[in-house]
C-alpha cells in the first residue's frame, strides 16, 4: 500500500509574508507562486513533487516573542552542514545556538530573518552512505 503524506503545508506567521517566503524559497529551492504579490497576505512555496508539503506563510499582526514549539530540520543535499551554515547566514539567517562536537557531530539551531528557529544539521554527504 502507498503511503500518502496528509501534511499539505506547513505554515508560518509573518509580519511579511513575501520577504520570508523568498527567504525560504532561497534556503529550500522551492519556486515562490509566480503570481505572487509582495503586498498579499499570504505567500506560498510549493516543491512541485506529490506527497511533499509545500511551504505557506501568512501575514499575521504581531512579532514573534517566544521560541518555536516545531521547527524544520535543514539537511544540506550536497555540500557540508558548516558550508550551507554560511550560505544560510549570507542570506540573513543567524547562528541561535551551536551544538556542534568536536567529533563532528551535532547541529546549528539557526533563526530566519522572522526569528523562527530552525536546525542545520550534517550534509548527507557528511552522514554516509544509507544502509540498504
């Protein structure tokens, strides 16, 4: 039997809504709507495969004041957890906390251009070869 994934989005509050959308859109390679209007209140990225959720964010009044209860955990496709931490910071992400190990083990809990906390953890290169 197929596995259908019922998660058709997962949503984010934004005070501005485009500006994350493109934020995420540049970390996932998910296409933002190509309709989409920096003035709507909402924005949407969709990754263009069945069963994957796509993501939504929509304009909400206020800021983000507390931590996150549930957060994406980012894993590099190719390349290294370090080098997409600095890719990530040079699109406006910043480091919240290191959990990086001295054996090279660990994650970087980072926060977007909104606050929102999200997990940068090793590369699947990093992580091997999966066990069949």
């Amino acid at each position: 039997m197929a596995y259908l994934n019922p998660v058709r989005h997962i949503t984010f509050d934004a005070r501005d809504p485009y500006a994350l959308a493109r934020f995420w859109s540049r970390l996932t390679g998910y296409p933002m709507e190509e309709d989409a209007d920096p003035d709507a209140d909402h924005a949407l990225l969709s990754p263009g495969q069945p069963g994957v959720p796509g993501l939504l964010f929509l304009r909400v009044p206020d800021a983000k004041t507390v931590k996150n209860r549930v957060h994406l955990d980012i894993q590099p496709p190719a390349g290294t957890r370090d080098t997409e931490v600095e890719r990530l910071t040079g699109l406006g992400a910043t480091v919240v906390d290191d959990r990086r190990t001295e054996d090279g083990l660990g994650w970087v809990v980072m926060a977007d251009i909104e606050g929102n906390e999200f997990c940068v953890e090793r590369g699947a290169v990093e992580r091997g070869p999966v066990p069949a």
